[in-house]
C-alpha cells in the first residue's frame, strides 16, 4: 500500500496558496499553516479523497466517447462546459484506485496526507486570525473548498486508525478535525459557514465511530468539543469582523461609485424602484454627498451587528425568529447596507443547530467514558455528564438520554424548524464483554 501511495506523485496546480494570500508569513499564524495543509490537500489527495467505487472504469468510458466524437464537436461541447477532459494520469490514478476496497483507498489516502495533516495539527497549536489586511469587493477566499477538503482527510486517518486498533489516535484524529473546523472560522460569515460544514462532516463520523471510541479517546474528543463551544458564539465574533469588510467596501464605493452596479439583482426592491435607479442616484452624486452617505451606510451596519450580537448572548431558542431588520428611512442606505449584509436568519439557525450538535456529541463522550469506567450505562445522563454540560439553550430544558439494546443515544428535542437532534451508540459486533 505504501508503495502504491507513494507512486502517486503530488500536482499542487495553481497558485501557492500561502503566497498568494500571505505574501509575508511570519510563522506566528496557525492560518499559515492551514494554508499549507490546503495546498498539499490539493491535486492528487483531493482526486483520491473523493474517489468512489467505479471511477476509473466510468472515467475511461467517458474519455473514449469524448475522443469518438468528431473535432468540432468536441472541441464545442469542451468550450460549452458539457463534457470535461480528463488528464490520461487522472483516469490512471481512479483505475488504481478501483483495485482497493474502501479501506485500502483510505489508507492511501491517510499516507498521501500525512504530511498535510501534521500542518493542520500544528495550525491547531498556534492563535489562528485572518491574514488578509485589506478587503476589496472581489476578495476571494480560494482556500475554503480546500479546507474543507481537509475533513475528509480526517475522516480517512481516523477511519485507518480505528480499522488498526488505534482507538485513541482515531479519537484524536476527529478531535483535531473538529478544533480545526472551528478555529478558521472567526473571519467572516462563509468562513464560519464553512468550519459549521467541517465540524458536521466530523461530527457524522463521530456518530458512526463512537462504538470504537477508547476512554482516553472519548476524554479528548469531550475536551474538544468544549473547545467548539465557546461562550459567544462564533458567528457573533464573525459578524463582526464583517464589518471590517463594510467598512472597506464603504471606502471604495465612495472612491468609485461606479462600481455599484456589482451590488444589484434584476429583482425590484419593495419601493418599486429598479436597483439600477440607485446604483446611478449613487454615481451622481458628489464626493461630499457620497462621504456623507457612506457614515450612514457604516452606521447601520454597526446597528444591525450590535443587535445580532445582542441576540446571540440571548438563549438559542429565540435565535430562530431571524436576524435583526434595520431600517433607516434612507433607501439607498438601506440598498447598500442591506446588499454588503450577510443573509443573518439563516445563518443563526446553522450556528445554534451546529452548537446543539455539538453539545450532543460532548455528552455522548461523557457517556462512554463512564461505561468503561463502571462497564454499565448510567442510570441518568447527570451521572456521567458535568452539570454545567446537561443544559439544553435550543429547548431551555436539559440534554435527553436513552438507553437502547446494544447502546445509548443522548439528544435534544429540538424545536419545529430542527427536530430531533441526536446521536446515537452502537456497541460494535464483539463476542467480547458487554463494553463500548
């Protein structure tokens, strides 16, 4: 296996992903080191990361039925975005890939990202902040895809390591997945949406990989989780941070009006009025006005993020009636202000399901520590969970608890708009003792 992962020779394609985005690291930034773990997670490891079971055969049909077409045809169906073609070495790679079964391409895996995962765990030892310092209306953030490709690199690891036994190193490999998840994501709103995504995708394996889980495991994946939750909540530290994005958008809007238009949709706004009419009111007007303008687009945004904020310290479940609505009588205040916010509402429903989820998963942990500990269930989750961990904020009641034949499942009752929130134990297979 060794010899096949090693024939498989890296294509890092593209931009330098920490160069471009840091032309000057100083080593002090754990994003630095993601950044590096990104790169590396591109090209090959990302092809064998997303390999499924019969690519190489499809990949290859594909390809001949490409070269069967006539030139023109293909050449227009290419410029036309309706068919691919597919590097000979790509198809290659996934024909290799079909000889493996799922952990044979997992251990592949595993060992083409070992060096990419020990940049994730040193970015995890590091204060982590976002490294751009300056904001502009077209700041991409090419990185995140590749994060969170870096997810199912965890997956991987952490499946070969409970495939082998490793039972706390499979544990460790989650736990770092999800302090990763949720340590980029204090920059901006996508960016939180796209640590929500990584700690989901990790908090589903959990619930697959729980019944492997050792004690020392489930004690660091509980320390872990904790982590995922801190007292505010993340997306009010990244909301505002997006005001720092407001700010400078403010700034250019006002050097070049413009560029307005870039704001706008082809639907009307509840006035009646084309948001083309605005984009041109704004292109009109004259530097003082434009300055003018700009305070008040600035302090509405300061308004709405405070009031957002407010909400978060405010128990998830009044989160769900959507994010505040602040109207300054101006409409072309309210055009801008409203076209450079985030989509709020939707966002406070991912953050408080994703913090339930989370306090689910801690207390599950809680749970199989204490069953190696005693080699029974407890009677009631308060045995085997701290009492400042029991409480419930999307209920306003405690975390549930039941037992099941073979295992447990701990939840929350959820509301209207979540559901049942669960994650549920299977003791594996064993002709061993009754254990998890």
């Amino acid at each position: 296996m060794v010899v096949l992962a090693l024939a498989l020779s890296m294509q890092f394609g593209g931009q330098d992903l920490l160069r471009s985005i840091v032309p000057r690291p100083t080593g002090q930034n754990g994003y630095e080191e993601y950044l590096k773990a990104a790169q590396l997670g591109r090209g090959d490891l990302s092809l064998i990361l997303s390999h499924r079971p019969g690519d190489g055969a499809r990949l290859r049909e594909e390809k001949k039925r490409l070269a069967a077409m006539k030139p023109e045809a293909r050449q227009k169906a290419i410029d036309e975005g309706e068919v691919e073609e597919i590097p000979e070495r790509t198809i290659q790679l996934h024909e290799r890939l079909d000889q493996l079964d799922l952990l044979g391409v997992r251990r592949v895996a595993a060992e083409q990202g070992a060096k990419a995962w020990l940049f994730v765990e040193a970015g995890n030892r590091k204060p982590v902040f976002e490294p751009r310092t300056e904001l502009k209306l077209d700041t991409l953030y090419p990185e995140l895809a590749s994060f969170k490709g870096l997810s199912r690199l965890a997956v991987a690891r952490s499946y070969v390591q409970f495939a082998d036994g490793q039972s706390t190193q499979g544990a460790r490999t989650l736990a770092e997945g999800l302090r990763f998840g949720s340590r980029i994501s204090n920059s901006t709103i996508i960016s939180r949406l796209v640590g929500i995504a990584i700690m989901a995708i990790l908090n589903a394996e959990l619930d697959r990989s729980l019944g492997y889980v050792s004690e020392a495991g489930a004690k660091e994946l509980a320390v872990a989780l904790g982590e995922c939750l801190p007292a505010t909540p993340q997306l009010s530290t990244a909301v505002a941070s997006e005001h720092r994005y407001v700010e400078l958008v403010a700034k250019q809007l006002e050097a070049e009006p413009n560029l307005a238009g870039i704001l706008g949709s082809d639907e009307e706004d509840e006035g009646g009025k084309d948001w083309k009419d605005k984009a041109r009111q704004l292109e009109t007007m004259g530097p003082a006005q434009r300055r003018q303008l700009m305070v008040r687009v600035l302090e509405a945004s300061r308004t709405r993020i405070r009031e957002l904020q407010a909400l978060m310290l405010r128990p998830e479940a009044e989160w769900f009636e959507g994010g505040p609505e602040v109207r300054s009588g101006d409409g072309l205040v309210d055009w801008i202000s409203e076209s450079l916010a985030p989509v709020f509402g939707g966002a406070l429903e991912v953050e408080a399901r994703m913090r339930t989820q989370l306090r689910v998963a801690r207390a599950s942990t809680r749970v199989v520590a204490y069953r190696w500990r005693n080699e029974r269930l407890p009677d009631r989750l308060a045995d085997a969970v701290p009492p400042d961990e029991l409480h419930d904020p999307l209920t306003g009641g405690d975390l549930q608890f039941q037992a099941l034949p073979g295992g447990f499942r701990v939840f929350s009752k959820g509301n209207q708009k979540t559901g049942e929130i669960a994650l549920i134990y299977k003791r594996p297979n064993s002709s061993g003792p009754d254990l998890p």
